[in-house]
C-alpha cells in the first residue's frame, strides 16, 4: 500500500477536503525533488509585455519539507531568464538565496537549484520568458480573429508549464495557485482560476485556485475577450466574432454538467466556462479546470461536434480530480474521459449519435495502432527518454476507453457506474498510477465479482501490444445503412443524387468518406465533389476527411482550399496529417514546403515540432 502524506486540508464546497501527497513512480521528465521539499501553494506576479513577446515577474513557492534536513528545492525550467531568487525564513524576513541553473538536457529543460537554510519557508523566484518558451504563443493582431489587438495563450501540458513558470512540473504534485496579472488596459486576462472578481479591463488582475492541481493545469490566456453567459454556472469568453455562435453551439454545457454529476459525482470545481482560441490554438480542447480552452474548429452551427465539450468537462473528473502521476499512465486521465465522454453523449443527444461516435474513434485507433511502434500501442507507456508528448494518440484515449467499455460490458453499468463514482470519491485530488488503479480494481471488482473478468485479461489490456480480440463495438444502424448506400453507388446501381445526405449527420458524412476505396478514380472524385461540394466543405472534420482521401489521389480540385486550410488553422489534429500525406506525395512535396513557409509562424510551437518531425521524416 503506497505511503500517504497529508499536505493540507482545503475548505472546498462547502465541505472539508483532505489533499494528499502520495509516493508515486518516479517521474523521468522531471528534475523536481518533491520526495524532499515541494511547493504546497504558487502565487503569482507577472506582466504581460506584447512589444517583447514576454512575461516577466516573480513566482512564489510556500514550501513543504518532507524532509528537514533537505537544503535545496529543484524546480524545472525551461527557456527562461532567472534574474534572482529570495527565500524566507518562518519571521518573513525576505534574503537572497543562491541558485543555479543545471546543465540543458533537450527534453526537459534545466533544473533550477535553490539553497535552502533550516528556516526557509518560501522562494521568490524573478524571472522573463524567451522566445524559447514553449507554452506560450504570441499572436500579433493580425493573426486573431478581431485582428486588432494582439492575443497571448498558454498550453501547459504535457511538460511546457516549465516554459513559462520555473516550478515542479510533475502531475505528482498538486498545487493550489494565485497569481496577479498586468496586462494592456485594452485586454483581458483570464486563467484556470477563479475568474468571476475580473469584470473590469482595468490592465490588473487577481485570480485565485483554492484546488490544488498539477502544473500542466495552470493556464493563462489575455486578448481582445469578452463574455457572454449560457447558463448561471457556464459562459463564453471569446473575442466578440465568436461569442454569439459560441454561445449558441456549446448551448447544452450545463446539460451536460447535470448528467456528469448525476453520473460520477457532484462536479467540483465551482464554475464551468470555455474559452474559444484563435484558429491557431493545437488542440481541440484543453481541460484547463474552470476555464476549458475551445478551438473554434468545432463551431459548425450544428452542435455536430460538441462531443470535444463533453470530452473537456468529463476531464473534471477524470484528469482534474484524479490525475495520472506521471506521462507512461496517460491513458488513466484519457481512457476514463473518452468512457465519460460517450456516456454523456448518450445520455444528452441518444444512444444513435453516441454509437456513431464510438465507432469513428474505433477506426481512428485502428489506424494509429498500424502507424505505431508495437510498444507505443500499450496503455502503459515507457517514455524515459522521450518527449511525453509522444504518450498523446488514439491508444490512451481509445483503447483505454475500450478496456473501461469491457469492463462494463462484463460487469453491468450498475455495478461499473458504482466502481467508477467510488474511484472518484476515493482518489479525489490525488495523482493515480496504473499500479495502484489496478489494485483498486482488483478490490473493488475483480474480487468482489470473481470469474467475470481475469487480472490477467485487464494487464494484456494494460501492458499488451495492440487490439486484443472481442473488443467492444457498438453498432450503428445509420451507419450500416450509410454502407449498404454506398456500394450501391460504387457497383452503379444508384446515382449520387439517390442518397438521402440532406439528413445526414456530419457523422455519417464521415463514416461514408471514410469507407471510400482509397483508389477511387479522378472522375468519382470529381462526380462526389461536384454533387457534394466536399472540398468547399466548412465543416473541418469534414473537410480533412475528403483531403485525406483525395491528397494521395493527386486530385488538384483540392489543393487550393488545403492550401487555405493549412494557412487558417493549427490544430495539430488536422494540419500534421495533411502535411504527412503531402510529403508522402512526390508530386506534392514543394507545395508542402511552400505552404509550411507562409504558415509556420502562424502555429504553436507544438504544432511546429510536429510538422518539422514529418518534414525531418
């Protein structure tokens, strides 16, 4: 049984909540030596300079030791200027403290080493960020979507927090945070915080998150915002373009909390708002507590792809409140969030849609399965020595979905649900690693319900290669039907006009590009897009799909709007494949190339490490 060290107690809700520190693999991406000295509480001071491209003040660290004797605190760093370091005693009487910055190592960054004296209870550090800082993106205004006031956002995960805060950057630990921001007078500040006392542009602002969280969770975001309420518990911050559609597509988020904590517990964070970024933002969605931060690619009018909303708030269960210790144990914060996801999709627009969704993840793992390493088609990863981010396919979020699906499947959805709301409850604001989560589940399942499901089942699932056999499906009627249609056009029996796509959802659109031949000939491409209008389509899910089909095909009707594609959006999601298949195409290659060149300084940093991966083959 893992040792457990009380840290503090936290008034949360109306009701007293004990967080825990407890011992945990170690973590190989981070120098931090939480097992001597950790950070209980982080404030925050810092100035947002546009004209430098820079945040520049002090992080505050108010300490724990776990061990007394322990004279030095490491945090990690990464990309950042360190200016000076205080530390004060148990009086508060503030004095220089002697640091020193370690040698780079390419994926981690520098550790950060401060000494300590036998009374220290705090270090100030004063630092700036660089144009190295790796969590941070700075948009002039002309890459916004106002395009008249520059734009700053954060993206903390996996280990980027480091980049921008010098801090312990393992989700081992959790911290409770305040911070006050300097900003522009014209632009507002907002944060994974307590946002709710920052009605004013007044360039000054507080922000406080009595939960403690881990490092990837702190976020920040300043621009031209605005807000726009949905709901007494869930609104809109947006530049003023997408606001108003924001506010209409994501009208269901505080359906989706009452069902999610009728499921799995009251939520327990207070407030749920979205964020909607820049078009240039890597991700689809990011769980930031409070605030999840929302690419505008899913704003399609239709509430078709509204699932990344319910993704994002199951992430306040599942990655929030419980949190994988470290990066080989993704799939515990992503398989949890994609079972919490489709059940909330079930529950809030039918088992039909919920079912159609599952199955399109299915064929998306599938194809990541054949593209990956058989070792990185496990659920429990081993990373040491590689970039955490590479923990971030379809395997931790599907297969991991998969195994908790199974588990269902075998036991009933009483007795899982049960299992899931006790999981929860249990680990609430503590880091979990796949040892441990086994051990509950032996506990709380495997044992109570002996022969259903063998331990030795769950481990091929957890330590396996690949996708074992009788995984479970779903089947989709409109989906079978979306088929059957389909080879009726291709063998000539029906026309394109005969297919009722007027009532399709973009779900079947989906399903019905992604079963067609990948050698389909020029002129079927040119009859589906002049009946369709597929390359002209809006929606990017949509819109990638075809270009996936058609980009190989060497069909030129499309290269024009992937060109605008490439150029208008950075979700890595979309653009880092379309750049794959365009450099996997000799004929292509030079567009590629060109392409890159204009956009690249419109993409993340991530973003641009990815594609300089596929351009370095």
């Amino acid at each position: 049984m893992l040792k457990l060290w009380i840290l503090t107690t936290l008034l949360l809700s109306s009701c007293l909540s004990v967080f825990v520190v407890k011992a945990a693999p170690v973590d190989h991406h981070s120098f931090a030596n939480i097992a001597e000295v950790y950070t209980n509480k982080l404030s925050l001071d810092l100035t947002v300079d546009f004209e430098q491209q820079q945040l520049h003040g002090f992080a505050e660290h108010t300490l724990t030791r776990k061990d007394p004797k322990s004279n030095q605190l490491i945090l990690d760093s990464r990309a950042l200027v360190i200016e000076k370091v205080l530390q004060a005693d148990d009086q508060g009487a503030w004095r220089t403290a002697a640091f020193k910055l370690g040698a780079v190592d390419a994926i981690k960054g520098q550790p950060l080493t401060i000494q300590l004296t036998p009374t220290s209870t705090k270090v100030r550090v004063y630092y700036r960020t660089t144009a190295e800082s790796s969590g941070l993106q700075w948009l002039n205004a002309a890459q916004t979507s106002e395009k008249q006031q520059p734009f700053l956002f954060s993206q903390s995960q996996a280990i980027h927090a480091r980049s921008w805060i010098p801090l312990q950057d393992t989700p081992a630990l959790r911290v409770s945070y305040q911070a006050r921001i300097r900003t522009p007078k014209q632009l507002m500040a907002v944060m994974s915080a307590d946002n709710s006392k920052n009605t004013e542009r007044d360039g000054d602002y507080q922000f406080v998150m009595p939960q403690p969280i881990p490092a990837y969770l702190i976020a920040i975001a300043v621009g031209d915002l605005h807000f726009q309420p949905m709901s007494d518990q869930t609104g809109i911050y947006a530049e003023k373009t997408w606001l108003a559609k924001a506010a209409a597509e994501f009208s269901d988020t505080q359906k989706m909390m009452d069902v999610a904590s009728k499921l799995y517990g009251e939520y327990p964070w207070g407030r749920y708002d979205l964020l909607i970024l820049p078009a240039s933002f890597p991700f689809g969605g990011m769980e930031n507590p409070r605030l999840s931060f929302i690419t505008p690619t899913v704003i399609t009018g239709d509430k078709s792809l509204v699932s990344l909303i319910a993704h994002e708030l199951a992430h306040s269960w599942s990655g929030n409140l419980v949190t994988n210790s470290n990066w080989n144990d993704l799939w515990l914060n992503e398989g949890f969030t994609n079972f919490f996801e489709n059940r909330l999709m079930a529950e809030v627009y039918g088992p039909a849609r919920a079912a159609m969704e599952y199955s399109l993840s299915v064929k998306d793992l599938q194809r990541d399965i054949a593209e990956l390493e058989p070792a990185d088609t496990a659920l429990q990863l081993q990373l040491t020595g590689r970039d955490p981010d590479d923990a971030f396919s379809q395997v931790a979020y599907v297969k991991g979905q998969l195994l908790l699906q199974l588990l269902e499947n075998k036991f009933g959805r009483e007795k899982f649900d049960a299992f899931i709301s006790a999981y929860f409850k249990k680990f609430a604001f503590q880091s979990m690693d796949t040892q441990t989560f086994l051990q509950f589940l032996q506990q709380q399942l495997l044992d109570k319900y002996p022969g259903v499901v063998s331990k030795t089942e769950v481990e091929q699932w957890v330590f396996g290669a690949g996708l074992p056999a009788g995984f479970p499906m779903q089947h989709s009627d409109a989906f079978a039907l979306v088929s059957k249609q389909l080879q009726a056009w291709l063998q000539q029996d029906i026309t394109l006009s005969a297919l009722p796509t007027k009532t399709w959802t973009v779900h079947e659109w989906l399903h019905f590009i992604n079963q067609l031949p990948r050698d389909l000939a020029p002129a079927k491409l040119a009859e589906l897009d002049a009946a369709f209008a597929l390359s002209q389509s809006s929606n990017a899910e949509i819109f990638v799909a075809w270009s996936r089909l058609t980009i190989p095909l060497n069909y030129l009707p499309v290269m024009p709007q992937v060109q605008q594609f490439l150029l208008n959006v950075g979700r890595t999601k979309f653009v880092v494949p379309l750049y794959r298949l365009l450099l996997e195409n000799p004929a292509q290659q030079g567009f590629a190339k060109e392409i890159y060149q204009q956009a690249k300084p419109g993409y993340h940093p991530l973003t641009q490490a990815q594609i300089d991966k596929a351009f370095a083959g």
